[in-house]
C-alpha cells in the first residue's frame, strides 16, 4: 500500500481523481450507503438486536431462541412482535430494537388500510402488495444488487483479463481461433436460455451469479487483447524478451499494468450494467427466487399497482441514484487513468 501511494504516477491518479468533486463525493456516499446496507440486520429487522432477561443479555439478530427461553409456551423461534412476547421479556428486561423494526419478508399485519398501503409512520416507504415494508426491502435488494455485481464484475474482468492478454500476447491461431469461439458464444441469447433453464432449475443467487458469469466475461476481451496486440512489439518488452524473461513474466509486469489502466475505467461501468441486468431479469420473472428482496420486483410492483405510486417511486429514485453514482465514479476514474491529463 505504501509502495503504491509512494509511486508519483499513482499519487498524480489519486490527485486527479480528488480534483474531481463530483467523483469523490458520489464515492463517499456510495460507500456510505452500502455499508449501511452491508449491515442490513442491524438496521431492518424483526428482531432486537439485543435483549436483557433476567440479567441476561442475548442477540436475536444473531442467534435464534425459542418462546420458552423468556418464559413462553412453545419451543418454536419466539416472536418478539407478538405481545404477548413483549410482555413477557419487559416484564423481567428490556429489548433494543434496530430503527426499522420489519425485515425484507415481514407481513404488517396491523394495517390500516389494504395492501399496498401509503407511507405512514409504522411503514416510511409505505408497503407492497404482500403489507411488507418498503424500505426494509429497499435496503436488503440494493445490498444484495451491489453484492451480485460486484463479484459478477470480479470474476467476470479475471476471466476477460486472461483470456484477452492470451489472445492478444500469442496472436496468431491461438488469436484467430479465440475470436471465433467469443464470436458464436457472444451470439448465443443469454435471454431465451435463462427461460430455458428457469423452467426446470430454481434460480438461486449463486446459480443466477454463474450463467450470468458464462457470458459477461467477454466485456473486457476486446480491450485487453488490444493493449496486448499493441504492447508485445514495444521496444522494452522486446528487450525484457532478449534478457530471457519468460512470456508469463513478461505478460504480467511489463504490459498486464499498461492494460489494467484503460481496464479498471471502464469497471464502475461494468458494475452499474450488472446491477441493471439483475433488475431486469427479477422484473421479468428471471432473476431470484420469489420473495427475495429485490429491485427488480419492486419495479414489477410498481407497474401492477399503478393506484400504489410510492412503490414505483421508491424503486426509480433507488435505481436511479445507485446508477448516476456508479456513473459519477466511473467518470472521476476515466480523469485519473487518462494519460493527457
């Protein structure tokens, strides 16, 4: 870490991209809001974070206890909503709820009104269709939006890395062949095989993360193998080669750092088309398995529930606001990276 702030090429890349406001400050709420989100359970959730019984002090939100821990009647999870729960622990303790005291798949069942109801003082964001809380959901679907794109992006940019710095080091038939293959594959509708496959698997977060990887590595090809094709006939890497490095050698610290320059501006831009392929696939049906707190499923609300317009509106302004970020972030590192400047 020291090494890499003490190099002035990196220092002048952190300056740049400090110089640019817009980009630092949509970093800092960025990674303001997910780490929020990082720690949904303890921000939105249908148990306390911590209760005090008899002297003793226990973690809900960690650990599950049955009803007949804190004096009740049945060896099944306690539900610290019922009163009757209530009345027993506050009786001999206290419980310290988290600020919003619903998770993503908790049924208000005190509502006023019908489901979906309006934003009130119980429900900040009002309730869907099935009287769950919005923005329990809201918090939970963008932790698990940014989780999914962040390790699709991850993997998928190790994978186009490699495969684009092969093709591009090697050339020739490995170069042509390797075209070919990314030709046809790239072809194949990614759409119509998730139906396919939806059909007769059950779509999981880690099932949806690998089809979804088997075509998203391809992003990064194309750059990579570009940089490679122009950087092998360089006069350095020619005299690295005449030394006797070997090509991996040569491959990862003479033209792999040139490459990563124009590869890592173009990684918050892959992150945000990530996010928006999960969305579209959840709206669509495709995405993760029903009740999941998802993005996605709260756009198919909002367009189901037109008379409900706090569900379209808190998914838009949502979307809307984790993209422009991404966006902003992306910008600020295209200005750092970029040799001109």
């Amino acid at each position: 870490m020291l090494s890499f702030q003490a190099n002035p090429v990196n220092q002048r890349r952190i300056a740049n991209f400090k110089n640019n406001r817009r980009g630092i400050w949509s970093l800092r709420i960025f990674l303001a809001i997910f780490f929020v989100c990082l720690f949904a359970e303890w921000v939105a959730n249908d148990k306390p974070i911590l209760v005090s019984f008899n002297g003793h002090w226990v973690t809900p939100v960690l650990i599950e206890y049955p009803e007949t821990a804190f004096g009740g009647e049945f060896e099944t999870e306690a539900d610290y909503r019922d009163p009757y729960v209530a009345e027993l622990i506050e009786a001999n303790g206290w419980m310290l709820w988290p600020l919003i005291r619903y998770s993503y798949d908790t049924i208000n069942y005190n509502l006023e009104t019908p489901a979906p109801s309006a934003p009130s003082s119980a429900n900040w964001l009002g309730t869907d269709d099935q009287a769950r809380d919005v923005l329990a959901r809201v918090i939970y679907g963008f932790r698990i939006s940014v989780l999914f794109a962040l390790i699709l992006s991850i993997f998928s940019s190790i994978i186009g890395i490699a495969v684009g710095a092969i093709q591009g080091f090697y050339g020739g038939k490995i170069d042509l062949i390797g075209q070919r293959v990314i030709e046809i594959w790239g072809g194949l509708p990614v759409l119509y095989l998730l139906i396919i496959l939806s059909s007769f698997v059950q779509p999981s977060f880690w099932w949806l993360l690998g089809v979804m990887l088997l075509f998203n590595w391809m992003t990064l090809v194309d750059l990579v193998r570009a940089e490679f094709l122009r950087g092998r006939n360089l006069e350095y890497v020619r005299a690295a080669r005449a030394l006797g490095l070997s090509n991996p050698r040569i491959m990862y610290r003479h033209i792999l750092p040139n490459a990563m320059v124009s590869t890592m501006t173009f990684m918050p831009f892959i992150l945000s088309g990530a996010i928006t392929t999960l969305t579209a696939l959840d709206f669509l049906g495709f995405g993760l398995p029903v009740g999941s707190p998802s993005l996605g499923e709260l756009v198919a609300q909002g367009k189901a529930n037109l008379q409900a317009p706090w569900l379209g509106i808190s998914a838009f302004v949502v979307l809307a606001l984790m993209l422009t970020l991404l966006i902003f972030i992306g910008e600020a590192a295209r200005d750092a990276f970029d040799p001109r400047k």
